[in-house]
C-alpha cells in the first residue's frame, strides 16, 4: 500500500540550522532589500534511517518546489536535477537507501541563472531561494499509478463521461496481468459507478460512459467528484485518489462560457510572495490568498502571475470556485535553445501537475510579454495541446497585432494610463479587441492585466490618490463589461509585491495592488468586491478619511462610494442629508456602478468651508428602499481601540496564521496617519515572521506566526495609546 509521509521536519541547512519546510534560504526586510542576498547557493541536508516496511518496495522523495536548479543526491550519489523553481522534483531514493544513517543533500541555486526561465533578462518580482513548499516521501509498490488524467466529456448533456488516462510505472515484472479497479466518487466519497481493467504497460485509456444526475461544477457551486484507482499486481496494492468537476469552459468571440453559460471575468493577478519570507508559507496561508481573492475581493478569476503556484492555493480554487488562469515561468525575455527547451518542459510539467483542477481554464503558454517567436510558440502550443486537449491557451502579451498562435487572445491593456488627458486627447479604459488584434473578425479575447505600473498607489498615499486608483479599475472593469467581445478583465495585482531595483517606488515594492503586502484592502480593493450580488454580501464603502483638510483645496468632494445598494444617504452633521444614486452615466455598464457626490450636489455652506467647523458624517445603504447598511465617519477620529484579528483561532503543527492590527477609532474606522509603531511579543511554540516592532501603515499592520510545535500561542500586542491586547492561538496536531 501506497504511503505518502510528509518529509518537510528536521532538515539542516547550510549545515548547522536545523529548519523545517517550507523555508526560505535568506529572510528579507519588509522594503529596500537587498535582492543579491540570496541570489546564490544553499544547502539543504537531511538524516534518515530506512524503514524496515519499505523492504521490496519503490521509496520516492518529492520537494513540490525548489528555488532553484536544484540536485538532489543520496548517500553521495546524484538522484536528481531539475532547474524549474516552480514545480515539483521527485527523486527515487530505492536503489542507493541504506539500513541506517541515509544522507539526503539538496543544493539549490538562487543565482539568476540566465539558462533557466524566467532569468536573463529583468524580472519584475522576486525568486526567493530556498526549499519553499513542503517535501514528501513516498513508498509506493514497484507496480504503482504514476499520474491520472481525469477528462471530463459532454459537459451539457444529460448523460456525462469521462476519459480516464492512466499512468503506471513498473519496476518489477508481475507474475499476474495487473487490474485497475476504476470507482467515481461524488463529493462524499460515495461510490458513483465503479469499473475494472487490465492495467497495459505505461498508459492505460479507459471511458465510463453514461454517467446520471451528474452536478456541474460551478463558481457558486463547486461540486467536487473523486477518482479513485487501485491497482492490484504480484508487487501489491497502489491507490490514488484526484478530485476532478465536471464543467465546460470556453472562451469564444463573445465572451467567456462557463457550464454554456455567459460569465463575464472579473479577476486580478497574484504573487505568491509575502513579506520577509517569501514564498516560503504553508498550507493555510496559500488557501487563505484563494479565500481572499473569492469572499473578499469577490472575483470569480485569479491568474497564477507569473508561473505555477501552490498546491494548496490551487486546491482552494477547486473548493471555493474560483477560476484559475495558469501559466509558464518568465517575463519578457526569451533565451537561447537550452532556455526554450527548458520553457517547453515548464509547459509539460505544469500540465502534468495541473490537469485534474476543475477550477484551471486556460493555459498560459507564451513567457508573459514577450516578443512573438512563431517556431518557439507553434511548439508550446503544440505540447499543451497534446497533453490536454480539454482547455485552451492563452498567451499574455502587451503588444498589438501578434501573431496568434493560441485559442485565446490575452492581452495586457494599459491604455487608461497611456493617454493623458492634458495631452487634448479622450482617455479610454480599453481599446476594442480589433485595435489590438487587427482582425476583422471577433476572436476569443481575454484583457490579462491593467493600471499597475501606470497608477502605483502606496496604501500611505493620499486619499485622493487612493481615491484615484479605485475609479481606474472601475473604468476599466465598466469597458470589459461594456464589450461583448471582452470576455473579462484581469486586473494588475491583488496585492502589493517586492521586486528588484530596475522596479517598484525604490523600496523594492511595486505598490500596484489593491491590497498591501499584509492583504490589507485599499480603496481599489471596493471596485471589485462592490460588484457582487447584494444576496451575497453588501457592500457599502467610501473612499474617504472624512476630514476637512486631507484633499487639496479642502472638504471630502467629490466622494467615491463603493456599493452595492440601490442608493444612499449621506447625512452631514445633524441637518444636511443628500440622496445618491449609482452613477449610471458615468458608468453604464458595470453591475453596480458606484454612487459619487459631486460638489454640485451640495450647497456652498452644506458641507461647511474652511475654516467653519466640521462634523460627523453617516452613510446609509438602502435596497429595496430598506436600509441595510450604515458607515459612521466621525468628525474628530481618536485612537480608541487596537483591532487585532488572528485568520483562525486553531491551526495545524507547522502551519503559519497571519494576524492582522488595525488601530480603529471611536466608530470602527483606521486611523491613517497614526504613525507610532505596535511592540509583538509571544510565547508558546512559535516563531514571529520579521520585527517585533511594526510600524502602523495607513491604520494597519500584520504579521505571521509560524508555529513551532503544538499547544497554546499567547501574542501580545502594544502600542502606546491603546490598551494591551493579548490573543490565544492553539496549535494541533496533524
Ligand atoms: C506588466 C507585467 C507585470 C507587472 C506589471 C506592472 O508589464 O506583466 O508583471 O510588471 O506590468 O504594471
């Protein structure tokens, strides 16, 4: 029987440290990090005595990443190489194990190898050397199940089917013809249908035809199927179980199509970095980005920006119904043969790794932005094709009139930062795709990126300028929405990233999210999640600090306010109150435009001049002419209560949990400007990722906590005009 033990405790690096995965080779500072600091190699050992069980059987060690060009040796001999950073490296220890004192070494690179995608040119992110996901050793019989493509058919049907490609690996011969026992299970684990065949050498191709009643998987329903095999020969028994859905998903000129349904795709790209250690975080924190980007941000797309991500975040998407766009390592540069060759293997691995993830729709198969280069595309295309004939490609560039040589047309529109209006000439969101394609004729179009770099925003800049971000994306997502031949709008970036100093505001941060670096929302974050379905959550925010002297010129005119409802009140002091209504004019096509008041909408004296007093202000959500929501905006904010915000109160052995500060004033809202930093303390089993003394950025900070063994964390938390604030966190075992 197959055993998949995780191998991620007790390794040493660099010799001495002894450390546990995920880990990352060198821990940055939050800003003006040096990147050369792990820009070289590390090593990682590892000490194990062999199992008297593993006796005749096949023992793998699998790191699922490894930053990078990484060799794995045995007892001092090479068991395996692999240069991709992104994808998993499964070596096979059988034939050098010993009884006792087994000595695994990896050494991993973080030099910038120019070979290696996505090096040789810039790159505007960072590669953070280190062993920075878990690593697993499996013991699996010498007849085993190396990989399962499940292939869900005639999606719309009454009656489903599933193609089932099965992958064995033999390294013993059987006395007997091995039997794959094939069983579909629904979201309980219940037996569905169950079928039986002959296992042929390396691939076995099997239908299950006719299946009933069969749940789609959807974004607001994301039913999960299971397929599990057993493979029974003279060398033992070997399960495997993937999950899998059951859902159509194309791209076609007028739009995207889930489940033959018109979706319009609203969606940001993610970095899988986090501050000071990262990429180095585990399983909670990667499926808690995937729970931020669906029941925060409320997107129903995230695009893998710009290489294949965690497992678990992956994983996530499936369960909560989240759209994935995937793609290939790189960025801008394209490299020699040896690099192309590689790049070509990024797309095999990636696929091979990925295909069973209902939630994945589109492989990205060109490095993104690059030039085109007809022979080295025709051959990713190719290969992915080959490989999963169910989804289509996409290949993200920033360049018109390319030759397209995917199904898709995914381009990264930055023209709302391109033209400016003091040049005399009309600003516009998007341009319409036959500008960028040059085709007469609509072909599938996917818009992969916008603002970003064209509008960066710190989450410490000025309201006015947060302000400014928001209205952006709402412009841009109001023309996707506008264009039917727009199948939706990716937007650039969830959250804020480090980067190298060829980038980013000179702090090694492009500041280009809607979120900060701790996840924390800025007013942009409102432009998406505002645009939900009120039944699935109302929202009711303005872009504003309510003060009278913030803005230039004085007062809070014009306010953004980012909802859902059907109109609002705002009530100024006791007498003045104004109705507002979605601004419809302004932006005709987004489901919920948002409400602004213009100066227009008040008297001269309404909302008081400079130098009158200034008063308190309530903002009130009506739908259906109810009143659903309120926001209170106080007059003169005091700091009145240290807000601290664990993700979960339990967590498992070697998980991390981030926890959030905000310094709230009387009414519940962040108090921008207070500058003076929170002291963390803790004890109990763990380890606070980065300072202890944090300094508050715009009204907020966090943290992670990386636990250390199990049992309670008590967290301490000060600051000098807020009552102490102590938080238990319990650690379980796994
Ligand atoms: C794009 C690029 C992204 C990021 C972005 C910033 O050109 O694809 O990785 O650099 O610009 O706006």
């Amino acid at each position: 029987m197959r055993t998949e033990q995780c191998f991620s405790d007790g390794w040493i690096f660099e010799g001495i440290e002894e450390v546990c995965l995920p880990h990352t080779a060198v821990e940055l500072p939050f800003s003006y990090l040096d990147e050369a600091s792990y820009q070289r190699p590390f090593s990682y050992e590892k000490h194990f005595d062999k199992d008297p069980t593993w006796e005749g059987q096949e023992v793998f060690l699998r790191l699922d990443a490894a930053m990078a060009n990484a060799r794995v040796s045995l007892n001092g001999v090479e068991i395996a190489a692999h240069a991709d950073g992104y994808t998993p490296i499964t070596a096979r220890m059988t034939d050098v194990l010993v009884d006792e004192g087994n000595h695994l070494e990896v050494i991993v690179d973080g030099t910038e190898n120019p070979d290696i995608p996505p090096f040789g040119g810039q790159i505007d992110y960072l590669t953070y050397a280190g062993l920075y996901r878990d690593a697993w050793l499996i013991v699996r019989p010498k007849i085993a199940i190396e990989n399962l493509k499940i292939e869900p058919g005639s999606f719309l049907d009454d009656k489903q089917s599933l193609e089932l490609n099965v992958f064995t690996t033999r390294y013993a011969d059987s006395e007997n013809t091995p039997r794959l026992f094939i069983e579909v299970l629904d979201a309980n684990l219940e037996p569905v249908v169950a079928q039986e065949v002959d296992a042929a050498q390396g691939l076995t191709h099997c239908s299950i035809e006719n299946l009933e009643d069969i749940v789609l998987w959807d974004v607001d329903n994301p039913y999960l199927y299971s397929v599990r095999i057993t493979l029974k020969s003279s060398a033992g028994t070997d399960v495997v179980e993937e999950r899998f859905g059951f859902r159509s998903a194309e791209f076609k000129p007028d739009g995207f199509y889930l489940n033959g349904r018109n979706l319009k795709i609203r969606g940001l790209n993610r970095h899988q970095s986090f501050p000071y250690i990262g990429y180095a975080l585990g399983k909670a924190a990667q499926e808690k980005d995937a729970e931020i980007l669906k029941n925060e941000l409320r997107l129903n797309l995230v695009r893998c920006s710009h290489y294949p991500q965690s497992k678990y975040f992956l994983d996530r998407c499936d369960e909560i119904g989240l759209l994935v766009f995937e793609e290939i390592p790189g960025w801008q540069h394209i490299g020699g043969d040896a690099w192309k060759s590689e790049a070509i293997e990024n797309v095999r691995r990636m696929i091979q790794r990925d295909w069973n993830h209902p939630s994945i729709i589109i492989w990205g198969v060109r490095i993104n932005e690059s030039q085109d280069d007809g022979d080295f595309y025709q051959r990713t295309n190719a290969l992915a094709r080959e490989l999963d004939p169910t989804r289509q490609t996409g290949g993200v560039r920033y360049h018109t009139n390319s030759q397209l040589l995917e199904d898709v047309y995914t381009m990264n529109d930055f023209i709302l930062g391109e033209v400016e209006p003091e040049r005399n000439e009309p600003q516009r969101a998007l341009r319409p795709q036959a500008e960028v394609t040059g085709k007469e004729v609509p072909i599938p179009y996917l818009v992969t990126e916008y603002n970003g770099h064209m509008y960066p925003t710190k989450a410490t800049d000025s309201e006015h300028r947060l302000a400014e971000q928001a209205l952006r994306h709402l412009e841009v997502i109001d023309a996707a929405f506008g264009d039917p031949n727009i199948s939706g709008c990716v937007g650039w970036c969830a959250w804020d990233y480090n980067t190298h100093a060829d980038f980013g505001s000179g702090d090694r941060i492009c500041h280009h999210g809607v979120m900060d670096m701790f996840r924390e929302p800025k007013f942009a974050a409102y432009a998406y999640s505002s645009q939900c379905e009120p039944q699935d959550g109302i929202i009711l925010k303005p872009a504003t600090y309510w003060a009278r002297g913030e803005r230039s010129i004085g007062g809070v005119l014009p306010l953004l306010i980012m909802t859902n409802c059907d109109f609002v009140e705002l009530q100024y002091g006791e007498t003045t109150s104004q109705l507002g209504y979605p601004a419809r004019d302004r932006f005709p096509n987004l489901p919920h435009p948002p409400i602004i008041f213009e100066t227009r909408d008040f008297g001269a004296q309404q909302l008081g001049m400079w130098g009158t007093d200034w008063q308190s202000g309530t903002i009130r959500g009506f739908l259906n002419n109810e009143h659903v929501a309120t926001f209170n905006l106080v007059r003169n904010p005091l700091p009145t209560s240290l807000d601290v915000i664990p993700d979960a109160g339990v967590i498992s052995e070697r998980d991390a949990v981030r926890v959030m500060i905000r310094a709230l004033d009387q009414v519940g809202n962040k108090l921008p400007y207070l500058l003076d930093p929170v002291k963390v303390s803790i004890d109990g089993p763990a380890r606070i990722l980065g300072p202890r003394i944090l300094p508050l950025r715009a009204g907020s900070t966090g943290l992670w906590l990386q636990s250390t063994g199990v049992g309670k964390i008590n967290l301490y938390v000060r600051h000098d005009r807020f009552a102490p604030v102590e938080r238990t966190i319990t650690v379980q075992q796994t």
